[in-house]
C-alpha cells in the first residue's frame, strides 16, 4: 500500500454533521487537520478534533462542546515538548542506559539527545519529527484522516533502531466520539520489535476532587528511582498495595502516581468521569493493548493516563526469561507483515 500526502488541499468535501478542514494555524505556525462532528440538536454536544502532523502528528486538541479533554500548552507543542497527546513509537518510554539488545545484536540510543535533558531516553523516536498525511475522508457516518512516518536508512536515528518500517495512525471521529488505529509495517527482511501508546495529557475540567479516574487493572509494576522497571509485580487488591488500587473511581486530587500497571480486564474501560460538567470518557482498546501509565502531579491543570501495548523497557524486560517476556509484552512482527490495534475514546454525557 502507497500512501501519498496532499498539503496541497485546504479542506475535503463536508455532509451536514462532519467536516474535515486542512489549514495553517497563525499561532502554532504549522499545518493542522481539523476533523468535526456538528450535532443538530445540542452544539454542546459537538465533537473536533485537531492533529497537528508536522508537530509529531500530536492530537492537541479534543472538544467536546466548549471543553477541551487534551491539555495543550502551545509553546510546548512549538517545539515538540510533552504536551498535548503524543504518539510513543517504537520503543515506549524509558530504556535502561539508552541501550538495548535484540535477537543477539547491541543498540545504542545514546545519540538520540532530548531537550528535557533526561538521563534515561523517553517517549520513543518519532514524537518530535515531522510526519506526512493523506487527504480526510468524510462520509456519512464519520470522518476520518490518516497520518504516517518511516523509519529507513534516511531516517536521523536509523542506527539506534535499524528496522525498515512504516507507523500509520488513522484517527476516525463519530458522533459518539474518536477511534485512533496503528498499523506497523515491516518492510525489513528481519522480524521487527515494537511496543505503541498514545500519550494524552488530560485536562482537569472538573478541578482535582471532581475529576475521577478509574482503571480496570489488577497488577502494578515495581520501579526504581529512575522509574524503570525492577521485574516485580504487585497485586493492587492485597492491603498494603491500595494505594494503586483504580478499579473504583477515584478523585486525582487524591492521587500520586507515576507507575504502569498491567493485567488489564479485557473490554472493560477506563473511565475519566468529569462530575461537575455530567461527561465522562470511556476508553477502550483491543487486547495488544496490556499496560496503562498513570500520571498525576500535583499542582497542576491536568494528569496522564497512557494505554500502551508493552511495559516502560520492555525490549529490555523480554531478554530476562519467559516470566518478564509476558510482563514486557514486546509485540514482534514478521519481515514483509503488518501489525495493527486501536485505542477508542467514547464520550457519554449526564451522570
């Protein structure tokens, strides 16, 4: 499959309720692809999206109504920071030493630099470059647009992750809310690892006590000062681990965490319920998606709940014997084969 940009277009044909829109932002100073959904009966009940391809194709803006659920900081996103909701790809969060060994061959990352200056490499290699993207599509029911980014021997970081590969992300917006499907190619002749999320920053809409989270998790994983992995894995329903128990809502006001939890009930979702505005946020995905970060400074306007398909190091974790392989959850794919999954956003409205 070719997939051809067209930045040449300003927008794609519209129905009465959807609407894709291409533009310049004058305040960001980039290309933005608006995708929206217009409800007849209820504006409070509109939904628009906006993915900003040049800027790691990050999904800054989700708006339901007049709200906003993505927390995005402008200067941050002008020069590709944390913010908004950015894509983790191929190797999710942090790898111990900035190295890794896979199928007998040593890497090194430690060329990769990151303007937050951080010791450990974060957030994978494709967040901060710019991605390419086809022409939306609307249709009757939906609308949807897709964007896409390489890695080959042109690609800058090519020696620190040398798997010919393609990402595409497909972000699909209905009436009821907003479905972001990944597929990895691999157009190597050698299987290829990878690990995928999606990291949102949340606003707080309905401030730190009415904004409840809860996520349908069993276990959360150990780590040590530099928020990698030990290999241990604790049971949130045994007493002295209910501190990370999220299977009940629960306000973030009370609420410190850092940590990544695994054993995820299949379909059943996580739930951001924002009390004081009657709207919640289902999230569902399919089942390669088996951890989930959870992020909540204190004192600020919003906090991090990250579906991922692998574990923080899990390229690492999978050389460490069959027992941490399942906890890692490396995905692999075969020369010449795709893999694909998909996260879902659902808005429901009233308590």
């Amino acid at each position: 499959m070719t997939f051809e940009p067209d930045k040449g277009s300003a927008s794609a044909p519209s129905t009465k309720r959807y609407a894709a829109d291409i533009r310049q932002d004058p305040e960001l100073h980039t290309t933005v692809i608006e995708l929206s959904y217009h409800d007849p009966a209820n504006p409070a009940r509109n939904l628009t999206v906006a993915i900003a391809p040049d800027l790691g194709s990050n999904m800054f803006s989700f708006r339901v109504g007049s709200h906003d659920l993505i927390y995005c900081e402008h200067e941050l996103l002008k020069r590709k920071d944390f913010t908004g909701n950015f894509v983790l790809w191929p190797l999710p969060n942090r790898i111990r030493d900035k190295r890794y060994t896979y199928q007998g061959q040593n890497y090194s990352l430690a060329d990769i630099k990151r303007q937050q200056g951080n010791a450990v490499l974060i957030h994978g290699l494709v967040f901060d470059r710019p991605w390419q993207y086809m022409q939306p599509i609307v249709e009757p029911n939906g609308v949807h647009v897709t964007t896409f980014i390489e890695i080959n021997e042109e690609s800058p970081w090519y020696a620190a992750y040398p798997f010919d590969s393609k990402l595409t992300l497909t972000y699909s917006l209905d009436q009821h809310g907003l479905s972001t499907t990944y597929t990895v190619y691999n157009r190597g002749a050698r299987t290829l690892p990878f690990g995928f999320a999606l990291h949102p920053y949340f606003s707080l809409l309905s401030g730190k006590d009415d904004t409840l989270v809860s996520v349908p998790a069993d276990q959360v994983m150990e780590a040590d000062d530099e928020l990698l992995p030990t290999g241990r894995i604790f049971p949130v329903d045994k007493i002295m681990y209910a501190m990370y128990d999220l299977r009940q809502p629960t306000a973030i006001g009370n609420l410190q965490l850092d940590h990544v939890y695994t054993s995820l009930h299949p379909h059943e979702p996580a739930i951001i319920d924002y009390r004081k505005n009657d709207l919640q946020l289902y999230i569902t995905a399919t089942e390669d998606f088996t951890h989930a970060v959870i992020y909540t400074p204190q004192g600020q306007p919003y906090f991090c709940l990250e579906h991922q398909t692998c574990s923080t190091d899990a390229i690492n974790l999978h050389n460490q014997g069959p027992e941490l392989q399942k906890a890692a959850h490396l995905l692999e794919v075969p020369a010449g084969k795709a893999y694909s999954g998909t996260l879902r956003y659902t808005i429901r409205f009233g308590k």
